[in-house]
C-alpha cells in the first residue's frame, strides 16, 4: 500500500501545496445500514487528495449526507455548481 502524498496537486483546485486526505464517502456514514448494505468496505474507504482550502470548503459548502449520497465521485464534485465556484476561487488564491 503507497503512504498517501502529502504535497502535490490538489485533486479539485490542482494547486501544489500540502494535502490532506477526503473520505469520498465520509466516516460518519460508514456504520448506517445503507451504506454497510451498498458498498465494501474497500469502497467507504476510498478518497482523494485535497488542499485545506478545498476540504474544509467542501464540509462549509454540504452537510456528510449529501457528500456521502450524491457528491461521492471526483466528478460529482467538480460538477456541483457550489463547489466547482469554490474550487475557481482556490484555484487563484497562493499555496
């Protein structure tokens, strides 16, 4: 198993800087019964890099049951018309 990246390029924003990891499915979420029933352990496990400033706006931006549900991919994120403005703000801000 490779250690997890601590500097590098955030996986929404794309800024080199430290990292921190992002449960794409957050741990709050891991022992309710639909999500025990819907995906292996492997999968809630699952996560991407992100900047400080992307993870902590992501949690700002959607409470743990929308980011579990229906905000669980890279792509999602990036699609969701809060967070894809947010993520052009970080874009522009200095590591």
């Amino acid at each position: 198993m490779n250690p997890r990246p601590r500097h590098g390029p955030c996986s929404l924003c794309l800024r080199i800087t430290s990292l921190t990891f992002h449960h794409l499915i957050p741990r709050k979420l891991h022992k309710r019964r639909r999500y025990v029933r819907t995906y292996s352990k492997e999968q809630l496990n699952e996560g991407i890099m992100l900047c400080n400033r992307c993870h902590k706006g992501l949690h700002k931006l959607h409470d743990e049951t929308a980011l579990g549900s229906s905000l669980n991919t890279v792509q999602a994120l990036r699609e969701d018309p809060a967070i894809s403005r947010h993520i052009a703000w970080v874009a522009k801000q200095k590591s």
